[in-house]
C-alpha cells in the first residue's frame, strides 16, 4: 500500500509517495536521492544511517517512512553551503583526518553536532559517550574524537593551538637541509 507524506526535508516542504513498509533510510537516498545517508546495518547498530528527525537524532533505518508525516527531517546535505563552504564539524573532520573511508562519517557528523548543540565544551569521555551508537571500521576513534574536540573549540570561538613549525620555529631534521 502507498501513502503520500509531506515532509520538510533539509528546510525543502516536499510531497513523496512511498509504500508503508518502506524506511526512512531507503525514502531518503531512493526517492528523495540524498546519498548522504548511509545504510550499513539495516538493524540499527552501525548509525551510518544516522539523521536529525524533527530536533533529535534517530537511525533512519529503523524509522518507516510513512511515520514521518509533517515531520522536519535534516540530512548531513543540509550541513554545507557546497563542496568548499564547508561546516565547522566538518572541517575540523578533514584536518584532523577523523574521516578514512567516509562510509561513517555522515551519521558521526550529525552525531557531534547533536552532542555540540548540547554541550559545546564536552570532555574526550562525552564525546566518546555521544558517538557509541556509531561504528566506525576504519579507525580507532582517536583522529574522530580529536575532531569533534577540535570542531567545538572552533565553535566556541576559541584560537586553534600552537603547533610545531608555526610562529618562526624551525623544524630541524625533517628534510630542510643538513642536519
């Protein structure tokens, strides 16, 4: 059976016919053609599929479409403005290398920002807590956390710390010459 929803999608009111049985993951990246969204599990324990539905962070894998009715669904798309207006999370993600594969990081993304509109000075545990329903296979979670520590300083405003090689230090023995 089919019903048709209207929805607010990444700020977009949109109309989407799809079948009860559907799930919001599948409406989102095969009707509505957000790629963003991805489905690692089907059961609910990756959060690849991870998007904000009216103001909290569900798995939309595990959310049927047809319960969405006049809803406010947001995507890790609504983010960035493009490919090089990039959100401060996600920034801080690609210069803290928090991302390998990618496959993750859209649901770790909405993740962080959920935890940082909350908390915005959270302790490495809280971000470790605020991720724990997102897998990664890729990395240790280390260059991750560093990334949402780093996206929240950012956030607050806060300069980026000093790092070796900046403000007239030399690098010695890293190539430059003759050691």
């Amino acid at each position: 059976m089919e019903v048709t929803l209207r929805v607010t999608v990444n700020g977009t009111a949109r109309t989407v016919s799809v079948d009860t049985r559907m799930l919001l993951a599948d409406m989102l990246r095969d009707e509505l053609r957000l790629t963003g969204t991805h489905i690692g599990c089907a059961t609910g324990n990756c959060g690849a599929c991870t998007v904000v539905l009216s103001g909290r962070t569900v798995k939309s894998c595990c959310v049927l479409a047809a319960d969405v009715e006049d809803e406010e669904i947001e995507t890790i798309e609504a983010l960035s403005k493009s490919a090089t207006e990039l959100h401060p999370i996600q920034d801080a993600f690609v210069r803290n290398q928090g991302l390998q594969c990618g496959y993750c990081t859209p649901g770790m993304i909405l993740s962080a920002r959920a935890l940082l509109e909350e908390n915005p000075a959270p302790t490495e545990d809280e971000v470790r807590h605020a991720i724990s329903g997102n897998l990664c296979r890729c990395t240790g979670y280390h260059f991750i956390v560093d990334s949402i520590l780093d996206a929240a300083r950012e956030l607050r405003g806060e300069p980026a710390p000093a790092t070796a090689g900046t403000e007239g230090e030399a690098l010695v023995g890293h190539g430059s010459g003759p050691a």
